[in-house]
C-alpha cells in the first residue's frame, strides 16, 4: 500500500477526480471518489449511475471527470459496467487493448439498494470484473431527500415524515453488504469516508481481485442528514464508533471485521448531531430510541459471531483518526 | 488576475491554502492527524499550528475541492495553477 505521499505524487501525474463539481459542502461523495479513484495503479474508467454524483459533476459545458466517464441512467450502472468490461475483455484477447484497465462503477443507495440492485445481481452473478461503488447517503438526495431502502428505521424523509400519526420510516433499511456478499464474489466491503485508510487500502483489494468487487461507503449528507456542514468526517465516524456502521470486508467468503471500537458509544450519539432524527429526542419517542439501540446491538453481535477474523490492534487507520476522538 | 494563496512553511516543506476554492467543510480539519487546521470566522480553512504539522499530506489528499497543497521546496502546485 502506498503512503500518502506516494498517493499525493500519484494523483499530480493524474488528477482523476478534479475539483469542477457543484457537491455541496460537507458532501461525502467527493471524499469518497477522489480516495478510491486515487488509489488505483492501472487505468481506470468510471461508470456512474444518476444521482448526486453525476449531476453535480458533469455541469454542461464543464465535467470534474479527467478520465473515462459513462453515464446511460438511473438504474443501469451495473449493465453498463458489464457491457463495457465485455468487450474490453474480447479486445484484449485479441490484443488490441495492450494494457490493464479497471473499471469502477459509482451509484447512490437508491441507484444501487432500489432501482439498480437487478442489474447489480446480474453483474455480480456473471462474475464480470470490476468494482461498484455505493456511496450510501441513506435517501434520494438528488430529488430531495426521499426515503430508500438504505434510509434507517425512523428517520425523517420528505416522503417519511414526522407527525402526529407517523415518526420517520417505519421499516428498517435492508443490508445491502450482506445481500452483495451472498453472490460469492471474491471481495464486499463495508467502509466509511471517516476513516480514509481503511478505505483506500480496501479500494485497492477490491481492483486487485479477479472478479466483481463491491463496496458500500457511508457518505454524509448535511442536507439531508441536517447537520452542519463542517461536522461531516465526525458525524460519519460516530456512525462507525457506534456500531451503526460498522467497517468489515467478506474476502473470498471469509468475515473479517476490520475495526472494533474500544467503547462502543450509544447509538444517540449517532442520532443527537442529524436533524433527520430530531423528533426522536423529543419526549414520548423514548420507546422508538430503545429499538433503535437494539437492533444495532443485534445486528453488531451477529456480525461479530460471523467474523472470523478480527482486526490487528491497533488500527492502522492508528494516529489519524486519533486527534478528535 | 492574482488568486490568493496563503502559504505556511516549515523548512523546506510548504502548505498552501486556496482561500477560493475552500467551501469550509471541515474534511481537512477532522482528518488532520496533528491537529494543524482549523477553520476561521469566515469559514475557510487555516494552518493554526503549522508548527506541528508532519507534512504528510492526508489534507491535501482528503479535501474535496482541492484548495490545499503540501509539497517540497518553493514550486508552483500544478493544482494551483
Ligand atoms: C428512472 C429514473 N427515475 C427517477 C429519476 C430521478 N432521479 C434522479 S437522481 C435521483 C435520486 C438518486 O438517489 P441516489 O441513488 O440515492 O443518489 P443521491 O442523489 O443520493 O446521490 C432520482 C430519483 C431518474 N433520473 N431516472
Ligand atoms: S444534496 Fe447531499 S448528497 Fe447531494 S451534493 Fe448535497 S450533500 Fe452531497
Ligand atoms: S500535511 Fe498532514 S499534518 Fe500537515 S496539516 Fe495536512 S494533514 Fe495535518
Ligand atoms: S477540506 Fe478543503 S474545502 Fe474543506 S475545509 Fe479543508 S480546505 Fe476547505
Ligand atoms: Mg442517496
């Protein structure tokens, strides 16, 4: 794995990701890109599903991309992904492709939990190789914040909302890692755009694998999420200090739990900062914080059980993340 | 026209701040492993203690907007030309 300085010369001699987008700040989707992007020896082309990524980086007449970018729709990234990787392939059987190329395909959770978890499965079924990037920010942000099957149990959406009759979404959000690792693709990954090394180092396992790659990135939203703009990295690592995200990766069928948090911190301390989960700290929702603490006290022991492998200690993420904790 | 660019040194290492381009996101400041930046009144990002930082580069790789620079020696970032 290279050092940041060797990854900060790698992306002088080729800027992938560039600063002409429109993500608002805080946004986590930028953060995550330019990581794995960067991260990547061989040359890579980019497929991008509709969302916020796209809209916001490809502005006409201007585009943040510096490499090869595909758009087609919402709900195809995955199709699209598999057609391209095709014939690159059957290209470079016949030699007229002289060098390795990566293909990494980004979509949001609704492109990816919703509306393209079938072109998803195909694509992971047959087995093509390349890397899908979901970056998770738990709703339809780019339409305004409407709920997925990403967005957690109870919070607020423009099409969940709070009342006098309704607190949030009322069903709990699938396990997208979970459902990817039960194709038996070589690597899933669980990551979060707080925790910068575990991310790169896992964006670079999952190119190095000779098959399909997944990893689903927990990506802040202030907009959505409500909460201020310059809390983004603290807010994503409360999630993962928590337990409410946490950061494992399935390598070749093997459960490896990249992270343990020493304490594990009370899942309101995740809900208090988001203004999606306001209503929840108001008094008659004290029920509705007990299941929430629950689940993700079940769901934390269950994947516990299920790893085995556990991380080396300490983190290797070690002293950067040290500072605020 | 001039773009500003507020420069800290330490030796021969430099850290080069882009005013412009900073939207005060914080991502710099929380990934900071010295504890280096912070943001200002005016929500743009400053080397408070540059005195501490290890030139490692995590801020300018971690910053969605590319308005930091950490580089060897008085060049011209291609970033912020
Ligand atoms: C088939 C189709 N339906 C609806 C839309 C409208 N649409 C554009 S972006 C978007 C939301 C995308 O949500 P997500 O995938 O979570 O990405 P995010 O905006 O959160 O980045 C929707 C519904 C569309 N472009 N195509
Ligand atoms: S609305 Fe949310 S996801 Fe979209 S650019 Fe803004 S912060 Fe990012
Ligand atoms: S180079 Fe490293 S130590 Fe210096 S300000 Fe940036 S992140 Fe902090
Ligand atoms: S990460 Fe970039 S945009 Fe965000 S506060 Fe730091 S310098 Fe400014
Ligand atoms: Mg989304």
């Amino acid at each position: 794995m290279p050092n940041t300085k060797e990854l900060a010369r790698h992306e002088e001699v080729q800027k992938r990701f560039t600063g002409a987008h429109a993500l608002c700040a805080g946004c986590g989707i930028p953060v995550c890109v330019r990581t794995i992007l960067n991260v990547i020896e061989e040359p890579v082309v980019a497929i991008n599903a509709t969302g916020c990524l796209e809209v916001a980086t490809t502005r006409y007449p201007t585009t943040a991309w510096n490499i090869p970018w595909i758009h087609v729709a919402f709900e195809n990234a995955a199709a699209v992904a598999s057609g391209v990787e095709t014939a690159y392939r059957v290209l470079r059987r016949r030699g007229r492709i002289p060098k390795e190329i990566r293909f990494v395909a980004f979509g949001g959770d609704g492109g990816t939990y919703d509306i393209g978890l079938q072109a998803l499965s195909g694509a992971l079924e047959r087995g093509h190789r390349f890397l899908y990037v979901c970056y998770d920010n738990e709703a339809y942000m780019n339409t305004g914040n409407q709920r997925s099957g990403a967005t957690p149990f109870a919070a607020q959406t423009s099409t969940a909302p709070v009342g006098e009759k309704s607190f949030g979404k009322p069903q709990r959000r699938k396990d997208l890692t979970e459902i990817v690792a039960a194709h038996h693709v070589p690597y899933v990954a669980q990551a979060s755009i707080s925790d910068w090394y575990d991310l790169a180092v896992k964006a670079r396992k999952a190119v190095s694998v000779d098959g399909p790659a997944f990893l689903n990135v927990l990506s802040t939203c202030p907009r959505g999420w409500g909460h201020p703009t310059d809390q983004s990295i603290k807010i994503a690592r409360l999630g993962v200090e928590t337990c409410y995200w946490p950061l494992y990766e399935v390598s070749e069928g093997r459960w490896c739990l990249n992270y343990i948090p020493e304490e594990k911190l009370p899942i309101t301390e995740w809900l208090r900062p988001q203004r999606r989960f306001a209503h929840l700290f108001e008094s008659g929702h004290e029920a509705l914080l007990a299941q929430i603490q629950r689940q993700v006290d079940e769901d934390w022991e269950k994947l516990v059980r299920r790893c085995e492998d556990l991380p080396p200690s300490p983190f290797p993420g070690g002293a950067m993340e040290e500072v605020w904790r | 026209m001039e773009i500003a660019v507020n420069r800290y040194e330490q030796g021969n290492f430099f850290l080069a701040i882009e005013p412009r381009r900073c939207k005060g996101c914080g991502v710099c400041v929380q990934s900071c492993p010295q504890g280096v930046l912070a943001l200002n009144g005016e929500g743009k990002v400053e080397a408070k203690e540059i005195a501490r930082c290890v030139f490692c580069g995590i801020c300018e790789q971690r910053c969605p907007d590319f308005a930091i620079s950490v580089y060897k020696e008085r060049i011209i970032q291609p970033s912020l030309v």
